[in-house]
C-alpha cells in the first residue's frame, strides 16, 4: 500500500448554514449511497429474460456481472480517493448523472453490446461515487455520536442492495413494462440527487495536485494499515460471501430448490442484505471487535448451512443460512469501518473507503465469476458446494485472526 502525499488546501469547505444543512447532509449521502446501491441489484432479476431476448447466453450474464465490477475497481484505483482534492459536491454530483446515464442504458439495452456498456458507464460511476459517499457519511457525523455514520455506512448498501433486487423483482411480476418501471424512476432520482448535493456544505477542502491523484494505486492512511491488514480476511470472507449468494443465489433457489418465481427468487437472494442491515441496528452501539468477530463467525455458519440446505435440498434451510450469512454480511463490514475510521482525517476517508471497497469488490467479483464458469464446467451444484466450503472455511480463520487482536481495536 502506498500513501499520497497531499498538498496544502487552497480553498476551505463550505460550512455556512449550520446543523440543520450538516444534517440535511448526512441524511441525503445515505440516502444517495441507498439509491446508488439500488441501481447495482436492480439488473440482476433481469438477466434471465435478458439472457434470452439478447441471445447472449449464460456466459454474456456472467460477462455483465463481471464488467460491473471491473469498471467499479478500474475506477476506484483512479478517481477513489479525486473528492479528497475536488471536494464532495462536484464528484458526487458528476457520478449521478452518470449512474443516470448507465440506467437509461440499460432500459433501452437491444443487444449485449449495449448491455456491456452500460454496466461499464454504471460501474464507472459506481467507483467514483462509493467512497466520495461513505466519506460523506463520515464528514457529516454528528461529533457527539461518530457510530452514526458507521451504522449508515452499513445500513445503506445493505438497505439498497435488498431493495433494488426485491423492487425488481416485484415489478417483474406485477406490470406490464418492469424495466420502464424500474429504470427510468432510477435515472429521475439520481439526477435529483446529482442537483440537491450542491444545498449542503461541502466538506473537503480543495487541493492542487489532483491529477496525480488519477495514478492508478490502492493507498491506505499511515495510522490506519494495521488494522487495515488485519480486518482485510474479515472483508474478504463477508464480500465473497455475498458475491455467492447475489451472482448464484437466483440459480440456486430456481434450479436446485424448485422457486420458479421471479419474486421469489428476488425475495429470497433480498433477506441477506436485509438480516444484514437489521443485525447492524442491533450492534451498532457495541466496540467494533464485537460487530467484526461475529461478523465472521455468522458468515461461516450460515455458508456451512447452506451446504447442508443443498445436500437436503431445502427451501427452508436455504432461508434460515441466508439470514444466518446476512447478519455476519452486514456487521462483519460495520465492525471494520467502525475501526479504521477513527483513525483518520477527514482529508484521507475517501482514500480510506477506496482502499476499503477495493478489496471488497475484487471478493464480490472474482470469486462469482470463477464460480460462474466452473458452473459451466462441472455444474452448479458441484459449484456451489465448492465455493461454499471455500468461503465457510475462510470466514472461520478471518474471525479466529480478529478476535486475536482485540486488544489492538479496542486501542483504535
């Protein structure tokens, strides 16, 4: 990991207007991060009817899982960490309009070219937003109450993951033209948003040398990369996790447990993020080891669960792991923010989250994809049984490393 070396700012944030706009702020980046998250699920109850209309296959689904997050990294090594040296307002501002780009794309998409596309500009936008946004949330804390932004860091991806798969999937079952449904209103919302971010303060001073903040690196904060090194198996087993539950759980539900429902395979794949944000809730107040160690202990026993829902091939036991997956989803990431944010300024958060969501996203990407083409080779069920062992087993040392430094998180 590397650490930029930053400037001297030339221009201080815009503070004027007080607690009410502060809060104004705080309450529309998790709303924004809500809604930005509810465009990256949304697509996904789409893919098997876009897999037919578009003839692109199982393996052109894959590709567009894949693109998504290859874009979103792409942007994160490069323009992550830009709102630490532009300022907030105006990479938040840019990156709706894109995201509103992506979607409309999307809604007209006539062939795989233009799916690829738009999942690309989404993705892009994606990089830019996720960190500018969680670093948003830090910035607009109340001083007196600093686990109110970790919680909403969590809450919100948790909250617009459930609800773009679950709306989706409503729609699809329940009107005429879902993907008119379903798009356009996204694409309104984000460039409301992309205009309302500019009635709240802005909270990053701007700084010269922002160019040589586009060198593509992945840079953690001197004061935090121990605990950065050490929280990164927890991340890894919690994002590989819902990178199994969200690329193959619609499969799984359809061809190994018998849902022929669009619905119901959404409302099923919607309960991890959901028990996540809910889990979240509940810890939130407790020291961030608390959140993190069970994080990674759930996150073992519900996979382990599901291998056993599939041997038995039950519905109902395959439920009970993705509540059981979920809650270790949500709080294995809210233990890690809780404990690496405080140990950085406001002018290295969004370098922090870009580091952060790097890590996350190459365990939510590379392992589904992989799954996805060994899927083709061998099967799903043998698949699934495989990559479930693997990350069962992986969040079992990541919360057996974390409880073992205790002592350094509880100093942090």
């Amino acid at each position: 990991m590397s650490l930029a070396t930053k400037s001297t700012p030339v221009v201080a944030p815009t503070t004027a207007g007080g607690l009410p706009r502060r809060r104004l702020g705080f309450a529309l980046a998790g709303a924004a991060s809500t809604l930005m998250l509810t465009g990256a699920s949304a697509p996904s109850p789409f893919y098997p009817e876009l897999e037919q209309r578009l003839g692109i296959g199982a393996i052109g689904v894959t590709i567009a899982f894949a693109i998504y997050a290859v874009a979103l990294l792409l942007a994160l090594l490069t323009v992550g960490s830009i709102s630490d040296h532009l300022g907030r307002r105006p990479v938040i501002a840019v990156g709706f309009v894109l995201l509103a780009v992506g979607v409309l794309m999307l809604w007209r998409a006539d062939s795989g070219g233009v799916l690829y596309l738009a999942r690309v500009v989404q993705g892009l936008a994606s990089g830019a937003l996720i960190s500018t946004l969680s670093a948003t949330i830090a910035d607009f804390a109340p001083p007196a109450r600093p686990q109110n932004a970790t919680l909403l860091n969590t809450l919100a991806p948790m909250g617009g993951l459930a609800l773009g798969t679950v709306v989706a999937g409503v729609l699809l079952q329940t009107v005429a033209d879902p993907a008119t449904w379903t798009f356009v209103p996204l694409a309104v919302a984000y460039l409301l948003i992309a205009a309302l971010v500019f009635t709240v303060p802005e909270t990053s001073p701007r700084e010269r040398g922002w160019m040589a903040a586009l060198r593509p690196r992945a840079s953690v904060p001197t004061a935090a990369r121990r605990l950065f090194g050490v929280s990164v198996p927890i991340v890894l087993a919690g994002w590989a996790t819902g990178g199994l539950f969200f690329s193959l759980g619609p499969s799984i539900v359809h061809a190994e447990l018998g849902v022929n429902s669009e619905l119901g395979a959404a409302l099923v794949v919607g309960v991890l993020p959901a028990s996540g944000a809910v889990a979240a809730f509940v810890l939130y107040r407790r020291r961030p080891i608390v959140p993190a160690v069970y994080g990674a202990v759930a996150l073992a026993a519900g996979t382990a669960i599901m291998l056993l829902a599939l041997v038995l091939g039950s519905l109902p036991v395959y439920v009970v792991a993705v509540v059981v997956a979920g809650t270790g989803f949500g709080t294995a990431f809210m233990g890690t923010i809780g404990s690496l944010v405080p140990l950085t300024t406001p002018h290295e958060r969004a370098e922090l989250f870009a580091a952060l969501y790097i890590v996350s996203y190459l365990s939510f990407g590379i392992p589904a994809v992989v799954a996805g083409l060994l899927t083709s080779a061998v099967g799903l069920h043998v698949t699934v049984l495989l990559y479930g062992t693997v990350v069962a087993l992986a969040a079992g040392v990541a919360s057996v490393l974390r409880a073992r430094t205790g002592t350094v998180t509880a100093a942090a």
